[in-house]
C-alpha cells in the first residue's frame, strides 16, 4: 500500500494526536476508551462483525480521510495513522478480532 494511503505519524505529531484524542473524548484511561467515552457519544451495530465495510457509509459525506488510533497495551500511547478512508478499510479487514479507533480530523471519533 503506497504511504501517501496509509501512514504512521512521527512519535511527536502521534503522541500529540493520542493525547489530545484522550483529553476531548475519553473520561478515563484505566479502562478500554469505549467504556469511557465522554457524553454525549454515540455507536453502531454493525452485523457479522464487519464494521470496517460499512465504514465510509458511516462517516459523514465528504470524508476521506482520518486518523486510525490502533492499540497496544506495550506502549507509552497508541500509535496513530494518518490514512484514506478506503486504505483503513482494507487493513481492519486484514486484522480479525482487532479493536480499533477511528478519529475524523475534525471533532468526531469514530470507534468499534
């Protein structure tokens, strides 16, 4: 997938963005982020656990592009990328059982 798709931002502008995506979103970090989301929020139900094609007809028109916040319990944040909306599709769905959040670059998140 060429890099101008999908991206891993530099650890400053990534450590940026994830503590920035906690402070407007997220109440406490103690726990997983959907069980802390700050209110109002809201989510999805996707059927058969394929969230990842539905993602574009869940994001408001116009969108095409944002943020993949993907976890890892073993660092000091969660790394971000910066990628097309169609290139984060196809890498969730290349990545069963994986739990993931999706911010906008904007004031929405987005998350399964």
């Amino acid at each position: 997938m060429p890099q101008a798709d999908f991206r891993e931002l530099s650890p400053e502008a990534g450590r940026e963005v994830h503590d920035r995506v906690v402070e407007r979103f997220v109440k406490d970090t103690n726990f997983w982020w959907w069980e802390a989301f700050k209110l109002p929020h809201a989510g999805f139900e996707i059927q058969h656990g394929r969230a990842y094609r539905a993602l574009n007809k869940l994001l408001p028109a116009g969108v095409t592009r944002a943020w993949l916040i993907a976890e890892d319990e073993y660092a000091d944040f969660y790394p971000v990328y910066d990628a097309g909306i169609g290139a984060i599709g196809r890498v969730l769905g290349e990545c069963p059982r994986f739990e993931y959040l999706c911010r906008l670059h904007g004031s929405q998140l987005v998350g399964w």
